[in-house]
C-alpha cells in the first residue's frame, strides 16, 4: 500500500514538475492584424508601469514612454509650483514675526523706523491672510502638477499599443459643388483593406 502511494506521488510529481517547466512566462503578447501580416507588440503593464515610474520619480513614466521632451516641461512646472510654495511661505513667516512683534510692543522690520516701511497691525493681518492663502493654493497646484504628470504617463502608455496606421484614417476634403460653383467643406473616413 506504501509503495502504490509513493509511486503515485512521484508521478504526479514529476508531471507537475514537467508542466511547470514546460511553461514559458512573457510580460507581452504578440497580436496579429487580421487585415495583415503586421505584428505588433502589446504590453499589458505598460500603462500602470509608466504610472509607478512617475510616482517614484516624476518624468520617469515619460523616459519609460520614450516622450523626453516632455521631461524639462514636468520640471519646469513642478519647479515652479514649489518656487512660489516657498516664497509665499517666506513672506508670511515674515509678516507673521512682525505682527507678533508688534503686539509684543518690540520693534519689527515693517514698524516705519530705520528706513523701513510702515503698515498697521490690520495691514501685517491682511498680509498674513493673502500670504497664507497663496501658499496653500501654490501647494495645491504643485500637487495637482504631480499627479497630472502621473495620469499623463500612464494614459500616454495606455494610447501607443493603440493602431494608428494608415489603413484607418479620417482627411477633411474640400469638394468644388458643380451645381452652385461653391466650395463645400467635407470629411471622409477611409478604411483600407
């Protein structure tokens, strides 16, 4: 009895073996034209993986894309979101001592002496407000910017495993009407087998 189990254990392992050698894994499928012989790599991860680079580094989905030109305009714009992040947050702290100092009685850069300009203590408070509010919505903007960058790698993945050949096209046409001897604008889709 012993020997009929281990006999069929190790037949059954040995074909679960084979099987799990006989399979090849790939990270893409091969899909064939049914107009054509053309074949056309698909990659089913590509979109979420463009996605993960961006997160982890923005502008990374866009070098995993092959799109670099769109690298120095990421920067750009995230660069700058942070550039007023950190001005607006510089000249609240400012207008905020200043308040406090000027409760306090103590002498501050915005009290009129020395040169320095005066504003009021309702002035240092609409200040601090404007200052506060521009610095939330830099933050906002900043991250707004981020996550755009991210869909926007991931749905540009997504559009290039789309067809885009020749055999399906749309060519706005410009038809002379024999009748009326006016021009009449049209549009034609065209599909080539």
């Amino acid at each position: 009895m012993l020997k009929k189990q281990l006999y069929l254990f190790l037949i059954l392992f040995s074909f679960g073996v084979l099987a799990i050698h006989s399979q090849e894994v790939t990270d893409t499928l091969k899909i064939k034209n049914k107009f054509g012989s053309i074949s056309k790599e698909f990659k089913p991860l590509a979109p979420a993986t463009a996605a993960f680079y961006s997160a982890v580094l923005p502008g990374l989905g866009q070098a995993y894309n092959k799109k670099y030109w769109k690298i120095p305009i990421i920067y750009a714009a995230l660069g700058s979101g942070i550039y007023f992040y950190s001005d607006n947050n510089t000249n609240y702290k400012r207008a905020r001592n200043a308040y406090k100092l000027s409760i306090d009685g103590k002498p501050h850069e915005f009290d009129g002496t020395n040169g320095n300009i005066l504003l009021s203590d309702d002035a240092l408070v609409r200040a601090q407000k404007s200052y506060k509010k521009d610095r939330d919505l830099s933050l906002l903007v900043t991250v707004g910017l981020y996550l755009l960058q991210v869909v926007e790698a991931s749905t540009n993945a997504h559009l290039l495993q789309h067809n885009v050949d020749d055999a399906l096209s749309v060519k706005p046409q410009l038809i002379k009407d024999t009748a009326t001897n006016k021009t009449i604008v049209g549009a034609s889709i065209n599909f080539k087998f």
